[in-house]
C-alpha cells in the first residue's frame, strides 16, 4: 500500500486547501487584474506596451538572480534551522542591492541599445522591485514551508486590487506608459510588507555565510535553469524590439500577454503548490507518480480548449476586448495560441524534477530550449511578428518533446502514462477546432460580440460532449478532484 493511501486526512486536507486557497486566490485576483488591464489596454496605446515591454525585459532577466532559488532550497528540505534562515535573508539583501545596482548602471546602455531615451528612466525606476524581494521572498518560503497559502491569499487578493486600482487611475490621468510602472510598483512593496507581517518573518540577517554551499548550490541551479528559460521564452521581445518599432512591439507582446494568460497565471500557483507538495512525498515512488499524473490530467483537461478557443475565435475576441485599434493582435494571436498547450504542458515537469532534488534536469531542458527558440525567432523574424508566432508553434512542441524523455524517469512515469494523461482532451480539443471551424465559415455574424458568443458556446459544446462520450472517466475524475474524492 502507498504512501499516499496511508497519509493522514491532515495531510490530504493540507494539500486541498493549499490548492484552494492559492489557485482560487490567483483566480480570483487575476479577474480583478483582467478587467483592469482590458481597460487599460483601451486606454493607452500599442506603443507604450511596447516601452514598457522592452524596459520589462531587462527586469525579469535581472529577477532571475533574486534569490527566489535560495528560498526553494529551503522549502525542498525537511528540517530548517534558523541559522539558515537567518543566512537567506542576509543572501537576499546582497544579491537584491547588487541588482538594483545594476539595473540602475546599465539603463542608459539599454535605452542607447533600443534607441528608445524613455526606458532608462524607466528601468531606474524599476529597480525599486529589487529592494522588495528580499522581505517577499522570505515571508513566501515560511508560507510555503508550513503549506499556509491562506495568508498568502490574503495578500495577494488585496494587492491585485491595489494594483488594479492604481493601473487604472494612472491611465485615466493621462500617465500612458508610466501607468505600467507605477502599478506593480505599488503591488511589489505592499506584498512585500504584508508578506512579512504574515509570516512573522522577523529574522535579523547574518551576512556569515559559512555552510550555506549546498542552500547556494540548489538556487544556483535554479536561477541558471530560469536563465535559459528566460532566453527561451524572452529573446523574442529583444529581437522584435531591435527590429521593429515600439508599435509593432506592443502588438506583438500583447498577443503573447493573451496567449499566455493560462500559463502564465494559472499554472504557476499550482506548480507552487505542487512542488510542496510533492516534495513532501519524493520517497514514495508511486505516491508521487500518481499525484504528477493527476496534476497533468486536471490541467491539460482545461489548457488545452482554453488556449485553442483562443486561437480559434482571436478576431473576435480582440474586437470584442480591445477594441479595432488592437486588430493586428488577432493573426499572431491565433497562431502563438496554438503553440501554448505545448507550453502547459511543459512548465509541469520543474516543478516535480526539482521536488525530487534534481534541479540539473530542469536546467538541462532550459539549455535546450535557450538554444532551439532564439534560432526560431531569428528565422521567423524575416516574416514580421507572425513569423516570430509561427516560431512558438513550430519549436515548442519539439521542446516539451526533449523535456518529457530527460524528466520521466527522475519522476517515476512513463511514455505511455503521459500520452494517456494528454490525448483525450486533444482529441476533444482537435473535435472542436475542426467544428468551429467550419461553424465559422458557414455562419455570417451580423457583429463580433455575437460571433464570440456563438463559437465559444459551440465550442465549448463540442468539446464537453467529445469527453462525455470518449473519455467520461476523465470528467469523473475532473469532478472528484474537485470535490476532493
């Protein structure tokens, strides 16, 4: 008998709420966010996206480094000393001022480099964010360590609605790009604060770091597998940003805003929870085979119709959320949307590789694809923003390809287990495009607002009756996850 049928209910009521809370606030805090933003987006213009996007690059490049792999060395461990947490806070407000540092240094040669002034006052404002994340970052790992997402919810609902409140206001006054600024501004320093406050994280830091090798070791690998992941998935804004104006770039990255709004919003608090999770059952083997397959069932089930419908009913969708002077976002929309499954399905291995100790596979998978994906995007920018779109859908599906066969071992599955985990919402999802499809070149809409409607009711149509006839089990099972059965 496993592990997992033998835990405690305390255990299995930990990880439930754990997903409730972290999910269900993430939800919850991006529907306020979302309705700010579409608005915002009516609000300002296509090219101060694209400032903020180029100026945004650096930032996440740099926040690679912030010491977020520190703390996940502390939360994958069983016992924790407060010798260590002590020495995380000291590495935290080291490595953060030496990249507030150096943001602020090489803003100039940025802006010089886009032949955009703007974006070195911008990146030195930004740097502020580094002067938050120590006190974030260590209030997020004891959360995280005692699996209280509760508080964290707390947190993050109320500065969601700062955030929204504040983006919005800024783009009222007339404030364009630096209402992109101000707002997560606002969002870093009060999370960062609140998240303290929660956590009681009152730790004096030490700044002797004799015999944190292995905590160093860990974030290490980490932060260098994040590295290439931002290679990966960010040398797209460098080259469009280098090759085009800030126009066509915020055209550009908004349709990878959209495309990625599941992935980049839903999917990571549950890999949060998981990685906890899962590493609280790395020696059961079979425990924790099962919990990732679960895990790669209940998401794929809604990534991917969430990420095709979006392809399929693009032009509408833009019309009907931002208006006409957002059109060019549609055609690259609905091809990078089609490329995004492939990404869901991607970003779940880390999580599980590095629950098992073995942050090396998730590094080695980062340098595949830092490799693979800039020459896509260096080829497909001959053809515009479209061709850096056809990049993604042509490249990525070869990358979760590599990614599975160098992950499946470390965490007990096989082949067979992850196709049977992913094929019947792709086949329901391939049942709908083609239905929609069709629905949308026979049917004449008199408006957008009613096309929209009409696919996405067809759609969702199709896709839930292809599951209540082929794959039942697999809504069954949806349901009992959810009712925790």
């Amino acid at each position: 008998m496993s592990t997992a049928e033998t835990e405690p209910p305390s255990f299995r009521a930990l990880v439930r709420s754990a997903v409730i809370w972290r999910s269900g606030s993430q939800i919850l805090g991006q529907l306020v966010t979302w309705a700010s933003t579409f608005l915002v987006l009516r609000i300002l213009q296509p090219s101060d996206y694209g400032l903020y996007a180029m100026a945004a690059v650096v930032v996440t490049l740099l926040s690679l480094f912030n010491g977020y792999g520190l703390a996940s060395a502390l939360i994958q461990r069983e016992h924790v000393s407060d010798r260590e947490m002590r020495q995380l806070f000291g590495l935290l407000l080291v490595v953060n001022a030496i990249l507030a540092a150096a943001q602020i240094a090489v803003a100039p040669v940025i802006a010089s480099f886009y032949e955009e002034p703007q974006i070195a006052i911008l990146l030195r404002t930004l740097a502020i964010v580094f002067l938050t994340n120590p006190f974030l970052a260590l209030g997020s790992a004891i959360l995280l360590r005692e699996m209280d997402f509760k508080r964290q919810a707390q947190i993050n609902l109320t500065t969601a609605l700062l955030g929204a409140v504040v983006a919005l206001g800024a783009a009222l006054a007339g404030l364009g790009v630096w209402a992109l600024i101000i707002a997560p501004l606002s969002v870093f320093v009060t999370r960062a604060l609140g998240m303290m406050v929660l956590a009681r994280a009152y730790y004096w830091p030490s700044f002797d770091f004799r015999g944190a090798g292995s905590m160093a070791g860990f974030g290490g690998a980490i932060a260098l597998s994040s590295l290439f992941y931002f290679v990966q998935t960010q040398t797209d804004v460098i080259i469009a940003g280098r090759r085009f104006d800030a126009r066509t770039v915020g055209i550009y990255t908004t349709a990878l805003f959209l495309a990625q709004i599941f992935v980049n919003r839903v999917v990571p608090p549950l890999n949060e929870v998981a990685f906890t999770a899962l590493a609280r059952i790395q020696s059961d083997h079979d425990a924790f085979a099962k919990g990732f397959l679960v895990s790669v069932r209940a998401i794929m089930l809604l990534a991917i119709p969430f990420c095709v419908g979006m392809s399929l009913t693009a032009e509408p969708l833009i019309h009907v959320l931002l208006g006409a002077k957002w059109s060019g976002v549609a055609p690259v929309l609905r091809i990078v949307g089609l490329a995004m499954p492939w990404m869901a399905l991607q970003v779940l291995f880390a999580p599980a590789t590095n629950a098992v100790g073995r942050p090396s596979i998730a590094l080695r998978n980062s340098i595949v694809g830092a490799v693979l994906m800039p020459i896509g995007f260096l080829i497909g920018v001959r053809w515009g923003i479209e061709g850096m779109a056809t990049a993604w859908l042509i490249v990525y599906p070869v990358i979760a390809a590599i990614t599975a066969f160098s992950s499946i071992r470390a965490i007990h599955v096989s082949f067979g287990q992850l196709a049977s985990a992913v094929a019947p919402p792709a086949l329901a999802a391939f049942a709908m495009a083609l239905i929609v499809h069709l629905a949308n070149q026979q049917i004449q809409f008199p408006n957008h607002v009613l096309e929209l409607a009409a696919l996405s009711g067809i759609g969702a149509a199709i896709y839930l009756g292809w599951l209540a006839v082929f794959a039942r089990e697999r809504l069954k099972e949806f349901v009992a996850l959810v009712r925790n059965r």
